[in-house]
C-alpha cells in the first residue's frame, strides 16, 4: 500500500468520523479535471486541515489534489489487506512472542518530543501555582511557613535529627518518640530523611520545609499525566489533566511554598495508588477487546508487567496507611471499587478472582508492610494498620462470592445488595471482637467530621457561595467540565467492559461526598477529578472546532479509537502525531479559550493561597518577641507565646523551638482577649506565658475588653484610663500588637494617706509614643504602690508632696518628682523606693 493508503488508513483508526470528509474529497478529485480547491468540497476548515496534514491531501500551487485516489480509495471500499490475528499487536507489557517488554510499562507518548515539551510546560504551571506567595515565606534567610500545622511537622523533623542526623541510620524509624508514631508516622519519618539527606543542619530543616511539598506536586503531576494516558491514551488529555491539577485552588493552598504537612505525601501517594490501579485495569480491559475473555486474563497474568504494578501497588498502599490519622478513608473507595469491579468482571465472563489476582497481591504486601511496621515499629492505632487486612479479607469474600455468581448468571443488581450485606456484617464483627479499637475509630470519625470552627470544615458546597459556586472558588472549572465526564463514565461502565473508567468513577464519586461534608477532601478530590476534567476540557475545544474529539469519545475499550472488537491498539498509537502543534492562529484562540476557562481558578489560587501567609506585621512581632526574649535571657516556658491558636505554633516555633501543639492556647486566649481582666490573668498564667500577641478581629467589642485594651489602646490605658502593670509593648501595628508579659516594677511612695498618686512615663515602640500612666492610693500608712510595665523616667504627680535623690530622683517646683525604673527591675519585679 502506498505512503497515502497507509496514512488514510492511520486516520481513519484514530479518527473514524472523518471517513465522510475523506469521501467527499476522493468524490471531488474523481469529478473534476485537474487540481481543485478548498471551496469545491463540502468539509469543514478543521477536517480539511486534517487531510493535508496527514498527508490524504496535498497542496499544489495554491490548490489541492488527493495525494493517491487509487490508494485512497480502496481504503474506502475495504479492499486493501486486513490486519490478521496473527499480525496483530500484543496489548502493552507483551511483545507479539509473549516475550515481556518493560519499555510497554507506559505507553509511547512518553518519548514523544512534542508531548514531553507540552508536559514540561503544564509541569512548570504546576511549580508556578505553588510559588505565588514566594515572598511571604522566604524573609530575611527565614522559611516562615504558611498555617499553622506545617510547624508540627518542622518541629518533629528537629526532634529527630537530635536523636540522628544520618541518613543511613533507618534504626531511627523504630526508636522515634510517642509523640510522632501516632497519627503521621511515615510524613515525620519521611521529612527526616530527606533534612538528613541535606546535612541535618537549619539549612536543611527550612529547604525540606520550602521545597518539598513544591517537589512532590511536581512529581504528582507526571502522576496525572500517566494516569490520564493510561486510561485514555490521549496525550492532549494527559496534558489538560495536569493543566487543571495544577491550578485548582484548594489542592494550590494545602501544598505551595513552605506547607510542609502529611498532605503532600498523602496526595503524591493516592496518584501512584490510582495509576496502579489504573494500570492493571486498562491492560485487562485491552486484552478482553483483542482477545477475548479467558485468554485475556490468561495473557494478563502471564504478564510480568502485572506482577510488577501490583507489587509496587501494593507498596503504596502499604505506605499511604501510615501518612496520616484519616488513612482508613483513602481504604473506602478502594473497597468500593474491587466490590463494583468483581461485578462488572462477573457480568462480563470473567473470573473475578483471577482477573483481580494483581490487585490482590497488593492487597498482601499492603497488609504484610501495613502490619509488620505497627507490630515491629508501634506505628499507628491498631485498628489503622489493619484496616488493608479488613480490605483484603472483604475482597477475598467478594471475589469468591463474584466466582459462583458468574457461573449461575444471576443478576448484577443482587450482587451488589449482597456485598453491602458483607460489608455491614464485616463492621458488626469488627465492632464485637474488637471495642476498642471501634471506639477510637469513632471518635477518630468524630474529630474528622465533626469540628467546628475550622476554615477547611465547611462543605465544598457551602450556602457562602450560593452552593453551586463554591466548586468554582476551591476547584474551577475543571469541576464542572469533570462532573460532566463523570456521569458519562458511569453511563459508559454499565454499558460496557470499562474498569478503568469505574476506577475513576468510585474514586472521583467517594471524594466529592467527602468534600461536601468537609472541604478539606476537595484537595484529594482533584486528582482523580483532574483526569475527568482534562477529558472535558478537551472535548470542550473540539466543540468550537479547536481540537479533535478526545479519544475516549471516539468509541473503544479503555479509550481505544475505534469500536469494541477492533484491532484499537496499534503500534502507531503513540507515534508523534497524536500530538501536533497547532498553526499560530489556531493557537491564539486555543490561549484564548484556555484562558478563559481557566481565568477563575489563576485569581483564586493566589488570594487563598495568601489567606494563609503571614503579615508583614506578623513576621514583624515574632522578630521582636525573638529578640526581647534572647536579651532578657528567658527560656520556655517563660518564653511561651499566647496568641490565636491558628497562629500559635508560628510564633512558639521562632521564639522558643515548642510548636507541638496549640492547646493552651486554643483553651484560654479566647477567654483571655474577650475578657476585661488582663493584669488579672498575670496570675493565671503561672509562669507559663512570656508574650501575647493580639490580631484585629471582624467584630464590634466592648471598649473594655482585653482585646481593645491592648490592640487600640496599646496597654496604654487609652485617654484617662490606667494603664496596665503587666504587658510592655513589643510591636504596634494596625492589624498586630506583641506584648512581654511581665513581672513589673513596684514603685512604693510615701504620701499622705488616701492621697492618688500618679506615675508618667512615655515609650516609643514602632515608631509610636505611649503615653503610659498609671495611678495608686495610698494606704493608711501613707504608703503608695504602682506596678510599672516599662523600663525609664517616671514623673510622680498628683498629690504626690516630694521626691529623693537616692532613686535618681528630683523634687520639681510644681512638687512632683521623677524615679528612674531599669530594664531588670520590670524583669525581676523588683521595687522601687520613693522616700
């Protein structure tokens, strides 16, 4: 067949609804003498444009002809020579011999020259939409992370580098405290080692914290993109996919610049987890097209290929349950889809239990890894670790169920009402062999969905943006182009044979639930949503003749270009032409339209991102807090920083090294701001606060309320107020003040009995004068005592009747005097004598 036979054919396997354009133009060559032109045939630009790139058509001084309409044409009618059996192409994983071919693990996109341009760059938005707030964090040779919980994680990263700093030293990982085996055992032990790795010096500790989480969406994002390959094989979605990944909003906050947290590692490992899956299942489905049911699942489980994805499956899963408290859950879309997969694989002929073999075999090592480390390290909450042996167990009983419901071709329908009856007794028997862990289960239910007052616990869907527009606000568009896709996938899976459009369906479905109720799953939702999202985007263009129809929609198994039974997987399916560069104005309306649809997500990442960040006036008071503290010599706790919780690991981390937890501050900073007793609180604390920092809030307080006391009215007492005796200015800004709590200095004066007595002095803190007052009467003794927060001068007025020379002191003509206060009597609470 010649060069334009073979190029028709080609064209017409990826895209079968140009065969009416081909024909048109074949009709036209064979009617008309000589070279024709655009305008003679009734194809649209975007088709033509088509033809003359690959090569059907050809340009000739300014007009077109066919390139070969003999060749062209017997293509039509079908009289060139089929594709044999024999000739045919073995799925990915096989050569044509059965030989295993690594190289096929992935498909050829991936070297592709073009495609990996395209994925470089969608990898650099990636990078880019998590550096937006660069300047916030970088200060000054600090990393001042954003939140408050990435300096959990820096403190425990500091924990254990004074236990090792060597990277080679794992036995670190069964000796790490209590305090870190918890609930995030692997993020801890993993950020160690990559500081270790560094030098395990501050250097370390502040790159780990910046870089890190940057590093691990990057590697997410290629993540996407093979999940988005392997399941359509489209190399455009692939890049959509990641396009939209990479500038969702919420997924943007929890994992730019300096948030080092579990959440990184949870998201880059629920990607592998998917495209594991995905893997196993699109091989099975390719195999099931091209070679029918039983030697489908023969050939996939003779694959080598399969053993190695499901090993490496199953490490991830073994990995992803020690990451984070909430890892169970990632468990349930996982149990959902093996129960829909043994039913789709049961409807369709094949054995459940050998067509899941590999998936199993993850479930094994997942347990055995998930296990061993809980028994062998004290990692996690037993009922944590065993949660994949629970999953394992269920599947082995689904399977076996799926096996005889198979051979007695009962109805779908009943399968699934049986597997929620296994599901539901599997729960009964864990609740009555096992209490105690049910109960902390429960309570680990509880404090996931059950908090209040937390910015990430209101639903995706929230009343705030009217409920249809908050997926806009956190996800974008891609939101709406993916529920779209959704339910199409869903039609498409009951249909057919297509386990790895369930797969994207169970998981995609299960976190828009769980974003609903907390919108803190969003985040996870947009990597299974992204791939969804990328196929929309792209059938979105090609509706206004931007792009070719996405491949998914051209019909086939898995993505496949052509219809069920077709020879779909050719050798040429990732030949550099799946992705063609567009001409200039086509690519002009491509960055308009791309734009536009991606113009709400580029507004919203840095805004939230920036909700998160520090102020300048933030990052100034813990300088100031910093440098008192080391000048006065304290050490924590009598360094300890009170402020709002949300705040309060931030500041504890700089100032003293102790960000492990927030507690105290979240039980008493409330009472203590919207209280109207601040010096009364000096006793309450019992040493146990050094500073107070104090925010601006959105409400209308009372003017006596600690907060106004000292955010508007500096400590100062305000116009004819007192000031107060136990809060020295550190930073005054508009939105923040930093105060040392502070023993004072007790000015005693003799005077008349009864007599008030003023003292006055005046501080310049932030470039601001105080005027700080404070007022005592005396007792029956004559004898006045005023505690003072700030070091200085103090005039001495009221009915005050003299003053000493000895406390440096002087008796002016209105019969005032002044008394000087040091810096360590204010430190130490010392007191001063007026004779």
């Amino acid at each position: 067949m010649t060069g334009a036979g073979e190029a028709t054919r080609e064209l017409l396997d990826e895209r079968p609804e140009l065969e009416d354009a081909v024909r048109a133009v074949v009709e036209t060559e064979e009617t008309t003498d000589g070279p024709w032109s655009f305008h003679d045939v009734d194809v649209d630009s975007g088709a033509f444009g088509e033809l003359v790139s690959r090569g059907v058509v050809e340009k000739v001084d300014g007009d077109y002809r066919v390139s070969d309409v003999d060749a062209v044409g017997a293509v039509l009618a079908g009289d060139s020579a089929e594709t044999t059996a024999d000739e045919r192409p073995s799925p990915p994983g096989m050569l044509p011999d059965g030989t295993p071919d690594w190289r096929r693990l992935v498909d050829r996109p991936w070297t592709q020259p073009r495609a990996l341009v395209g994925l470089l760059g969608v990898l650099f938005v990636v990078a880019a939409m998590r550096l937006t707030q660069y300047g916030s964090v970088f200060r000054e040779g600090r990393v001042v992370s954003p939140g408050n919980d990435p300096y959990f994680y820096r403190y425990w990263i500091e924990q254990l580098l004074e236990l090792s700093a060597d990277p080679t030293n794992l036995g670190i990982l069964a000796e790490m405290p209590g305090g870190a085996t918890g609930r995030r055992p692997l993020s801890h032990a993993v950020n160690w080692w990559f500081t270790a790795l560094l030098g395990g010096d501050q250097a370390a500790v502040d790159a780990v914290a910046a870089w890190l989480p940057v590093a691990a969406m990057v590697g997410l994002g290629i993540v996407v993109y093979a999940i988005a390959l392997v399941v359509t094989r489209d190399v455009r979605v692939g890049l959509a996919s990641v396009l939209l990944f990479a500038i969702a909003p919420v997924h943007a906050v929890y994992t730019g610049v300096g948030f080092l947290e579990h959440r990184l590692h949870q998201y880059f490992w629920l990607g592998v987890t998917l495209l594991g899956l995905a893997w196993l299942a699109v091989d099975l489905a390719r195999r099931v097209e091209l070679e029918g049911t039983d030697d489908a699942v023969r050939a996939h489980l003779r694959s080598p290929a399969s053993w190695l994805v499901g090993g490496g499956l199953g490490i991830a899963l073994g990995v992803s349950i020690h990451l984070w408290g909430g890892s169970p859950l990632v468990f349930v879309p996982l149990a959902g889809y093996v129960g829909l997969r043994a039913v789709l694989d049961a409807r369709t002929g094949l054995s459940p239990t050998l067509a899941n073999l590999p998936v199993l075999l993850a479930l094994g090592v997942g347990s055995l890894l998930s296990v061993g480390v809980h028994e062998s390290w004290g990692w996690h909450s037993s009922f944590v670790a065993y949660t994949p042996v629970l999953v394992l167990g269920g599947a082995i009983v689904v399977f076996g169920i799926g096996e005889l419901w198979r051979r007695k071709q009962l109805h779908p329908g009943l399968f699934v009402g049986l597997q929620a009856a296994v599901a539901a007794a599997g729960l009964f028997a864990f609740r009555r062999l096992r209490p105690e862990d049910w109960v902390e289960a429960q309570g680990r239910m509880e404090d996931l969905f059950l908090r209040e007052g937390y910015t990430e616990s209101v639903s995706l869907f929230t009343p705030d943006y009217a409920v249809l527009f908050g997926p806009l606000v956190q996800i974008g568009v891609g939101f709406y182009l993916a529920v779209g896709v959704l339910g199409w996938a869903t039609w498409l899976t009951w249909r057919r044979y297509e386990p790895g459009w369930l797969l994207l369906s169970v998981y995609t479905g299960y976190f828009i639930v769980l974003a609903a109720v907390q919108i803190r799953f969003a985040a996870q939702l947009v990597v299974p949503l992204s791939v969804l999202g990328g196929v929309g985007f792209v059938y979105a263009l090609s509706a206004v003749d931007l792009a070719r129809v996405p491949r998914p929609f051209q019909g086939g198994t898995g993505g496949s270009p052509r219809n069920e039974g077709s020879n779909s997987w050719r050798e040429d399916d990732g030949d550099d032409r799946a992705f063609e560069l567009p001409d200039p104005r086509m690519a002009a309306y491509l960055l308009a339209v791309g734009l536009l649809l991606c113009s709400f997500s580029l507004l919203y990442v840095p805004s939230l991102t920036a909700q998160t960040t520090y102020t300048d006036g933030q990052y100034a008071a813990v300088q100031g807090i910093d440098a008192h503290a080391e000048a006065a010599d304290r050490e924590y706790p009598d360094d300890f920083v009170l402020s709002r919780w949300g705040d309060n690991r931030m500041y504890n981390y700089f100032v003293n090294g102790e960000s492990r937890g927030y507690g105290y501050a979240m039980a008493n900073y409330d009472d203590f701001r919207f209280g109207d007793d601040p010096d009364g609180w000096y006793g309450e604390f019992e040493d146990r606060v050094g500073y107070v920092v104090v925010t601006d809030v959105d409400a209308d307080l009372p003017a006596d309320t600690t907060q106004i006391q000292l955010l508007e009215e500096r400590g100062a007492g305000g116009g004819d107020g007192d000031g107060l005796a136990h809060y020295r200015a550190l930073l005054l800004e508009e939105d923040v003040a930093a105060f040392a709590v502070v023993p004072g200095a007790t000015i005693e004066i003799e005077g008349e009995p009864g007599a008030e007595i003023d003292v006055e002095t005046t501080a310049t803190v932030s470039g601001e004068t105080i005027d700080y007052r404070r007022t005592a009467t005396a007792d029956e003794n004559g004898t006045a005592r005023v505690t003072v927060a700030y070091p200085g001068e103090y005039d001495i007025g009221g009915e005050y009747d003299g003053g000493t020379e000895d406390v440096g002191g002087d008796t002016g003509d209105d019969g005032g005097g002044t008394v000087t206060v040091s810096e360590a009597d204010v430190e130490e609470g010392a007191t001063v004598a007026v004779e």
